[in-house]
C-alpha cells in the first residue's frame, strides 16, 4: 500500500506524520480501542489510576481539531485560526489535527467512555491552533498566543524551515514553564541538520518515533541527529479522523510519536505540579527505555534520544526532581540561567543556589585584618562568659535547678545550624541516566 504525505494547504510547514493508510473506516467503534496497541504497552489502565490530565491544557497547533468529534466533544477549548482569523476547525478533508488531539486527550464514547478513540491523558484539555506557518513569523504567533492562553505543554507535529520570531516565541515559552514538542520528521534522514524546525530549535523537545514499545526499535522513517532527545510510538497508529464518515484513521510518523510525548508531559503535570517544565521532561528522560539491541549506547543517541517514553514509570519511579531546566537544552538568550548540564561543555550545570557567591572588592589583606579583628571578639567573649560562670556558682544554681533557662534543652538553648542537605542525583554529571536503568 502506497504512502502519501500530506502538505500544509499554504507552503512553509509539513505535517510530521500525516502517512494515512486510506480515509475509509478502520473497523466498528468497540475494535478501534483494541486496536490502539500503545495504550496496551503503556499499560494505561494502571496509568489511569494515578493521573488523566485533569486540569491540564494541551495547545495542538496544527490544521484544526473537530471539536465536535464524539471521542473528542467536551474536551476542546475555544481556539483560533492563525491562517484565516476564524476558528480552529479544521478544513474539509484535514485530518491531522484531530488525531494529534486525540492521541493527547479522547475520551472515547458510548458507555463508559469504551468505545472509539481513548487518548493518554483522557481528562487534560486541548487548545486547538490552526497554523500553517505560512507567515512571515511562522509559528511564533500561535506558540506566544497557547502560552498566554495558559497551556504548560504545546505539542506541533509539523517539520519546516526557521522563521524570524519563532526562535523567540520558543524562549518566550520555556520562560513561562512551559513545555515545547515537535516531531523529528519522516524522512529518515540523519545528521545536525536532518531534524527540521520547530524541532530543531534549542528549547524544544525533539521526538523521533519506535515501530513498537515490545521491541522498541527505531522506525526507519524517522529522521535522527543530536537534537532528539525521546522517541515513541510512531507506526500503526489507530485514532480520530473527522466527523464524517471516515471517523477513525491509521497513521505513522512522527507526528503521533510527539502527540505521545506531549501526553505523557501532561500526566506529569497533573501528578507532580510543582515540578518545572525541565524536571518534568527529567522524570521522562530518566525513566526512558531502550531496545535490547541498544543497550550500552552513549545516551543521548542520535537516533534513540534518551529512549522511548515510559509513562508509567515516569509517574511512579523515585526520581529526584534535580534542577530547574533538567536536561532541556535552552535558548541561546537563557543559555546562562544556570540549571543545565546538557547545555554547554565544561559547565558545572549545578542548580546556581547551591554555588557560594563570590564577593567583589575584599582583598587578601582586608580578609586578613576581619578575620583578625572577629578573633580579638571572640576572645573577649570568651573572657566575659568565664567570668560570669565563675560568679554565678558563687551565688549558687538559679532557682528551678538544671534545665532552666539556658540548661541542656532548655527553652532560649541555641539549637546548631542543620547541615547543607547532600547534592541529590540528577545534578552534574546525571546525564545520561546511570547504567541498570
């Protein structure tokens, strides 16, 4: 069966993985759930029991979301389109959209929610975006305009060339917390420059795609290079067409690989909200998996990333949450905030808390005389507290005998000062995760 690739209706951005296998139905509503095979590898019903997306937005920017979709309905915000100025809906025919977003957040139909499509993270919401990148500032309208809107995760299955401003709006987002996907592409082409833009972007979580989460071998089609950081479920892929006919589709690329990663991000989310976007993205980097085949590989690999995404551990695996950007490589303009040990070589990548500050001005000799002068203090006390121990045994014990004021536990004691906590895992050197994962 040919593969066709389908193309933005105006030039500037590809769909990451719009490889359709027909338009026709797949099969009846209650054989699609079966044949979603990640949720069976991501072992979702026991990923249901500790977190669903609940009060987290996922921005979808692509060619439009059937809001009205019945695995869908309830779940899509208002949102906007950046080609026409009207709504998010897509066009006749465009499919993509809808099925990033119910990869992401379907619920299903029927009763209790059992048939048709089931996302991974069935209770976050989506805020559907519809750009082409046509503009001369591509995408940087709309990644600005989900941030605003209060989406924490953005996920675009698009590959296409850098434009003026995108660069900025990525920053403008790790700035606020949030968390940027796009997928590596279908070409399976490598090197520095085969991962496209937006994925290409410092900021941005680059995802490649596996055939199955059994084996977890990279998909051949996927493109690789130094910029992937995960990969995921990319071949085969059952979910939501439009409202037509053609309800459901099959699909495999990238695209549905990133849709996976973004869900993920949004459990994450909901289960540990304190944490920042880049200790989010560490849970996920530290629980990845490999294929027996790549074992042993130096991590990050060109084109495994850190691994495969393990949703499931990722919630429940005891993984210290390290420092505020985690292993997200930043923006050129945040490359010096510190928290970052992926970011350039020979950095410390230490959280900039745990470094002592360095004073300007003192000199050797001006150190010298201080610390002279706090040791003639020192002495002085000393000298004053001996003398008025020895007058206070003169006059004998202070009424209600030991344990008074200043006895041992006594109430005004001077507790000492707790020890500096010990540097936790994840700090510099933590990239790659250790061996045994």
């Amino acid at each position: 069966m040919s593969f066709t690739r389908t193309l933005r209706a105006v030039g500037g951005a590809v769909v990451a993985g719009a490889l359709l296998f027909g338009t026709a139905p797949v099969a009846s509503a209650d054989q699609i759930r079966d044949a979603q095979w990640p949720l069976k590898a991501f072992k979702a019903d026991e990923v249901w029991k500790i977190a669903t997306g609940k009060g987290v937005t996922v921005a979808v920017i692509d060619n439009g979301v059937q809001s009205q979709h019945p695995d869908l309905k309830g779940n899509v915000l208002p949102g906007k389109s950046f080609e026409d100025g009207g709504s998010a809906e897509p066009k006749d025919g465009d499919t993509h959209g809808t099925s990033m977003a119910a990869n992401i957040a379907g619920h299903g139909h029927g009763p209790g929610g059992e048939s048709g499509v089931k996302g991974l993270a069935p209770d976050a919401k989506i805020l559907p975006l519809r750009d082409d990148g046509g503009r001369p500032d591509g995408l940087a309208s709309s990644i600005r305009y989900a941030v605003d809107k209060g989406a924490s995760v953005i996920n675009i299955s698009m590959t296409g060339k850098s434009s003026p401003g995108e660069s900025e709006a990525i920053s403008y987002a790790v700035k606020h917390n949030v968390l940027v996907f796009a997928g590596a592409g279908n070409d399976g082409k490598g090197g520095a420059d085969a991962i496209q833009y937006p994925a290409h972007y410092p900021g941005v979580v680059a995802v490649g795609g596996v055939q199955n989460l059994g084996g977890g071998e990279i998909w051949s089609g996927s493109n690789y290079g130094p910029q992937v950081m995960l990969t995921g479920p990319a071949v085969d892929i059952v979910s939501a067409g439009d409202s037509g006919t053609s309800k459901y589709q099959k699909d495999t690329g990238t695209s549905d690989a990133t849709s996976f990663a973004s869900a993920t991000a949004a459990l994450l989310r909901e289960k540990f909200p304190d944490l920042s976007a880049g200790q989010i993205l560490n849970r996920m980097v530290k629980s990845a998996g490999l294929p027996p085949s790549a074992q042993g590989l130096q991590l990050p690999d060109q084109h495994y990333g850190y691994g495969f995404i393990k949703p499931l551990a990722a919630l429940t695996r005891d993984i210290p949450a390290g420092p505020k950007n985690g292993p997200l490589k930043m923006p050129t303009d945040q490359a010096s905030s510190g928290g970052n040990q992926a970011n350039s070589a020979g950095s410390s990548g230490s959280d900039p808390a745990s470094q002592p500050v360095k004073k300007k001005g003192w000199t050797p000799a001006f150190t010298a005389m201080v610390a002279g002068a706090g040791l003639f203090v020192v002495v002085v006390i000393v000298l004053i507290v001996v003398l008025v121990r020895k007058k206070s045994r003169r006059n004998g014990p202070p009424p209600g005998g030991p344990g008074g004021f200043g006895g041992p536990g006594g109430p005004g004691g001077f507790a000492p000062y707790p020890q500096a906590p010990p540097q936790q895992p994840g700090a510099p050197g933590s990239y790659p995760p250790p061996p045994g994962r």
